[in-house]
C-alpha cells in the first residue's frame, strides 16, 4: 500500500471516532481490509523511525520537489484513443442525458419517454457511487481536481482526500473552482506552480476538460448499469451569460462535453488509480489533431431554464409570472418565466420573457472569501507573518466544510495550521458588511430585471391583489437566509410595490414520484428540468428537443413516474 493511500485511510478512521457522554472514545463501525492494512502500515513505519528523532514535533511546512515528465509530444509509446463511441449504434431516441457541470457538485439526470411519449420515467443518476463518495452524496459529484507530488490527475473526493494530506500545511493547491473559467477570463493561462507541481505546463482550460472526463466516465458507469449506451443525447446546462460570451461557452462546452466521452473511455479503467498529467495531455493533443464530430451532443440549456422546466407538471392549471433564482458556488443566475397552463382547454404555454435571464458571478464562493478573510482577522495574523501563505492556502482546501458547519450548527470552531483557533458565530458573520452586501446585490439584480422588462409583467402583477410574483430557490445556497429574503414580502420596482412568494421548495409532481428526491432538488433541478423531453420556451422561440420553432408551443400534458 501507498504511504498516501494509508494516510487517507487513517485520517477517515479517526474521523469515525466518537466520543461517550463519558469522555470514553469509541471507534464505530467494522474495520475493512484495507484501514487494517493501513494500520500495519503505520506501525512499521514507526518501528523503522529511531527514538528521539523529533518525528512527533511539529514540522515546518515543506515545499515540494517538482515531478519531472516528460513533455506530451516526447510521451512514448504514443496514447493510443478509444473512439469506439463514434462507431457504436444509434442510441434510442426516446432517452435524454442532461448534464449539470457546477462549481462544488455535479449532476446528471437520465429521462425516458414511454407509452407513447406520455409518461416519463426519471433516474437522477447516482454519480456518488462510482465516484466513492456515497457519505458526501449519492448525487452529486464533488467537483474538484488535483495534481499530487508525483504529476498525476486526481479527481472528485480522492482529490479532496490527497490534497487534505499532501498540502494541509498550505503549501499546495487543489482546484474546486474550476467551473468559473466559463464565465471569467483566463480559459488559456497556465495552472500556477501551488496547483501544478510538475514541470509539464497545463491550462486552466484543459484542466476544465480533465474533470468533464472524470464527470462522463462516473455518468458512463451509471447508464450502463440502466442499461442505455455511452452515445446517449445529452444537453449540458451552463450560466446564464449574454452576447458573444455566452456564445463562446456554448462553443466550448459542446467541444469539452464531446471530447470528454473519448478521454473518459480512453483512461476508463485508470481514472481511479491517478491519471498522469502528461499521458492526458498527449491524450488530448491526439484527440485535437483532427476535427471531430460528436453525434451525442444535443442543445445547451441554462440553468434557470431546466429549473423552471423541473417545477412544472404539464397536468395542473397554472398562470403566473415565474422568477427563478439559482443561486449555486460560482454563479447566481436569474430567469422570469411567463406560464399558462390548462389541461382541461389545452392549453399549455411556457415561456422565458425576453431579456430576463441574467446572471452574475456572486455566489456562495463569495461567502466562502468573506468568511476566510473573517477568519484570518479575528486570528490576528498578518502578511508580516512567515505562515500567512500556508494558513491561508490551508484555508481553501476545507472552507467549503467550515461554512456548511457555520451555516448548520450557527457556529463553527477553527483550528490553523499556526497553532490559533478561532470561533466564528453566524449572527457576527451575517452582520458583516460584505455578506450584507451580497444579499442586496442579489436583491438589486432581481429589481434591476424587472425594471428593465416592458412595465406590462410587473402592471399585470399588481393589477390583482391575490397575485405573487413567484420565485423559484434553487441551488447550493438557496437556504441562505439573505437567499430566502428575496422570496419574502415585496420588492420596489420602479416606484410600484410588487407583492412575492416562494414557490414550493419541492415540486408537488415530483413528491408523488420519488419523495427521497426532496432532500437533493435544490442542487439537481437543473439536469432533471434539463432532461425532460420539451423545454421551456427560450424568449420569442420554442425550445424543444427537434430544436427551435418560431410559433408557441403547445406542451402535451404529462403523466409521470419514476426514481
């Protein structure tokens, strides 16, 4: 066994202990095969370190040596590609893939269509299991890469687990924002020298395609076992991003989604063993000499849009004005929907009003920074400080877990790296100015949309006292109370009080179907709406599955079942 794989093995064995009413530690749960070799590990490495050699006081973080590969064009024997996925049968036409690549987690939903396409049976696919992260979640994926000592690609939680052991002193990096390079500059910069020890250069770009590999090998996994082929159609849900960037993304994301199935089925058989960095980028440097063309790559949505096309049951009457608010890691993004729905006339009219979708980059990463900056003040440290980068940099790799703590026990305790602890309560960080700040600027958003649409949506709001303009909370952070605010009381547009409400966290429909859903909706509404056979209507055009028409779609009502 690895020294590294021990370490991670032992790290999650003390994190089983628990401690009694009585003081007394007790370890639960069975002991596996492979933490009782990690124990035999650690003993003999023990037994081999002299007395008195000092391995038990504390050390001085250490840099890491640089792994010296190879350059991708000197890799010999040359990668060779699986494209068997380009060769292999059609896939049935009555199954959709949508993918939902987010910044913390992502996920991926599975629809088929039966009984004549008026039925739908849903499988939110279980990502956590070939990812071996069933205690984090059965749903998503922990969206994170990181390059080790030794120049190979780690993914999901196993890069989590090594980053925690090889830079919890804070003299390494792991990538967990990746997502962004979408929205932000940056795609073709170089990965910095604390995330990427070696000396084989990678972008921030190809480091995006890494993890989309890693995400199609754990949906690859999990459709075989539902027995449906690799060339499944599949759309893919990005941010909501205007003119020529949101055109770039769209170009970009159906490029990386077609690549991925290749390096997925490429490394297949590797991926959970490490995959060197410069084996995967001769990968893609073969993949890239000539043009390809990938058959399975279907429609980009936004997430909003799959939101609101997961909240709607096609079967109940409906006519309201529909907001969604999708607040994830990298992005906050916005959408109104104008929705009118009969069963009984047949009618069934949904559309995303013109102009409406908007999205910006603040999000819940940017309570992470406020709350890593919190932290560094209240610990007293300062750049003078020889430990200021390694505290720091410690603090990226778990704030994502101290929030969640802080966020559900109203407190969390921190321990760093130099020594200090520091206790941080929600109320002190919730007063902040910056946190403050960030629930306006959403609030300032939702305004700002409204007041910039034709005065119509908000008049015929108002026009009716028992009328809400309703809003949808979705995503990672739609339980933030700042979050929550925006779909309580009313808000002031242009001089006019219009009155809101929040819709149903959990979709009536949906509850009928598969009620364990209702604890994982917020973070999987997007690649569940996504996947569903018609989409809601993009501005003056349908948005369906066959692709745009130009007249209002008439939506066949749905009877579904699933899970």
């Amino acid at each position: 066994m690895e020294w590294i794989e021990a370490k991670i093995l032992l790290k999650n064995l003390l994190s089983r202990i628990e401690i009694k009413e009585d003081g007394c530690k007790q370890l639960t749960g069975v002991l596996t095969d492979d933490e009782l070799v990690a124990l035999q590990t650690a003993v003999e490495v023990l037994e081999k370190t002299p007395a008195g050699s000092g391995s038990a006081t504390k050390t001085k973080p250490h840099t890491p040596q640089k792994a010296i590969l190879s350059p991708p064009d000197k890799i010999s024997p040359q990668i060779e590609l699986d494209m068997s996925v380009q060769s292999i049968p059609e896939p049935p036409n009555n199954v959709r893939l949508c993918l939902d690549f987010g910044t913390a987690m992502s996920k991926a939903t599975l629809i088929q269509d039966n009984d004549n396409a008026r039925s739908e049976e849903i499988h939110v696919l279980r990502l956590g299991v070939p990812g071996d992260q069933e205690e984090v979640s059965e749903v998503m994926l922990i969206s994170s890469v990181y390059i080790d000592d030794e120049g190979r690609l780690w993914f999901g939680k196993q890069a989590v687990d090594r980053s925690m052991v090889e830079g919890g002193d804070g003299s390494r990096q792991r990538l967990d924002n990746i997502k962004r390079r979408l929205s932000e500059e940056g795609w073709d910069e170089q990965v910095g020298s604390s995330f990427n020890p070696t000396d084989v250069p990678i972008t921030q770009g190809d480091m995006v395609l890494a993890y989309m590999m890693y995400l199609t090998w754990a949906v690859n996994h999990c459709i075989q076992d539902l027995q449906f082929p690799r060339n499944l159609l599949r759309r893919f849900a990005m941010p909501c991003l205007a003119g020529e960037k949101g055109r770039e993304t769209v170009h970009r994301l159906k490029k990386l989604v077609g690549e991925a199935q290749i390096l997925a089925d490429t490394f297949n058989s590797r991926i959970k063993n490490g995959i060197p960095l410069s084996e995967f980028l001769a990968a893609t440097h073969e993949l890239r000499k000539e043009q390809q063309a990938y058959a399975y790559i279907a429609e980009d949505i936004t997430e909003p849009l799959g939101v609101a096309g997961s909240m709607i049951s096609w079967k109940t009457e409906v006519y309201m004005l529909f907001m969604v608010v999708d607040v994830g890691a990298g992005t906050s993004d916005f959408s109104l929907y104008r929705i009118n729905i009969d069963p009984v006339e047949g009618k069934n009219v949904a559309i995303e009003v013109d102009g409406s979708s908007r999205g910006i980059t603040e999000a819940g990463n940017h309570l992470d920074r406020i709350l890593i900056e919190l932290i560094i003040k209240k610990s007293g440290i300062t750049s003078d400080d020889a430990m200021w980068v390694n505290v720091r940099s410690a603090l990226e790799l778990q704030i994502r877990d101290l929030k969640e703590t802080l966020f559900n026990d109203q407190f969390v305790y921190v321990s760093l790296i130099n020594g200090k602890d520091v206790e941080i309560e929600l109320d002190e960080f919730l007063q902040l100015d910056a946190v403050c700040d960030f629930g306006e600027n959403l609030k300032a958003t939702m305004v700002d949309i409204l007041g910039s649409l034709d005065p119509s949506w908000v008049g015929w709001v108002i026009a009716d006292p028992t009328r809400r303009l309703v809003v949808a909370l979705t995503g990672g952070g739609s339980e933030l109370p700042m979050v929550k605010g925006l779909a309580e009381g009313e808000i002031r547009v242009n001089g006019l009080s219009v009155p809101v409400a929040r819709a149903l966290p959990f979709p009536s429909w949906l509850l009928e179907i598969d009620e364990n859903l209702e604890a994982d909706y917020p973070r999987v509404a997007v690649s569940l709406g996504g996947a569903r056979k018609r989409l809601i209507q993009r501005g003056d055009a349908a948005r369906i599955t066959a692709g745009d028409v130009t007249e209002t779609a008439e939506l066949g009502g749905y009877y579904t079942k699933g899970r």
